[in-house]
C-alpha cells in the first residue's frame, strides 16, 4: 500500500516526517532554521498537489481505468498481436472516452501553461 501512496502523493509525506524529524534533532539554530525553511517547502508543495498540481483522485482513477484497458487491449492483443476482435464502443461510450482522454490531457496542458 506504502507504494501506492507514493506513486500519488510523491512519497511527500516521508519527506515531511523526515523533515519534522531533522527539525526536532536540530543542534544549533542553523540547522532548525533550515529545518523549518524545508518543511516550509514541503508543505507548500503538498497544498499544490492536492490542488490540484498532480494529485489524481480515485474518481478519477475510476472513470479513466475501463478506458484505459479497453484501449491496451484493443491495441496490444488485438493490434500488434493479432490475436482477437474487440467490438468498438458504442457511441455513448466513445463520447465517454474521449471526454475522458480530453478532460486529462487538457488540464494538464492548462496548468503547464498557467505555471509559466
């Protein structure tokens, strides 16, 4: 499980505890001041992704996921493979799907954007 909240979190809240550990064992005023200096980064950068910087919610994750699938094997198995026939989506569906694509790729394109 630890792996999968690093994969959508960044592995930032490690970076945090180890942060608050650093500044708890700091020795001099320096090092707590560079200690805070780094959880203050830290927790700016967390806020951001869960903004939506690079945070992929779970509804998300579900909306993309039958999409995702149904195009790797359309592509894989069927395609490069050659080993079976998918039946196209229906037109709803395809609707669906390329909402779906659309909505991913243009939010991040947008935030790209917005940050320069």
């Amino acid at each position: 499980m630890k792996w999968l909240l690093d994969f959508f979190g960044g592995g930032i809240a490690a970076e945090i505890r180890g942060a608050f550990q650093d500044r708890l064992n700091a020795q001099n005023d320096a090092a707590r001041i560079a200690a805070d200096e780094r959880l203050a980064f830290l927790q700016a950068r967390l806020a951001s992704q869960q903004m939506g910087g690079r945070w992929i919610t779970l509804i998300q994750i579900g909306f993309a996921l039958p999409f995702v699938l149904y195009n790797a094997k359309l592509i894989i198995w069927d395609k490069m493979l050659g080993m079976g026939i998918t039946d196209p989506l229906s037109p709803p569906l395809y609707d669906l799907q390329t909402t779906i694509i659309g909505f991913f790729f243009v939010t991040s394109t947008v935030r790209a954007v917005i940050r320069r």
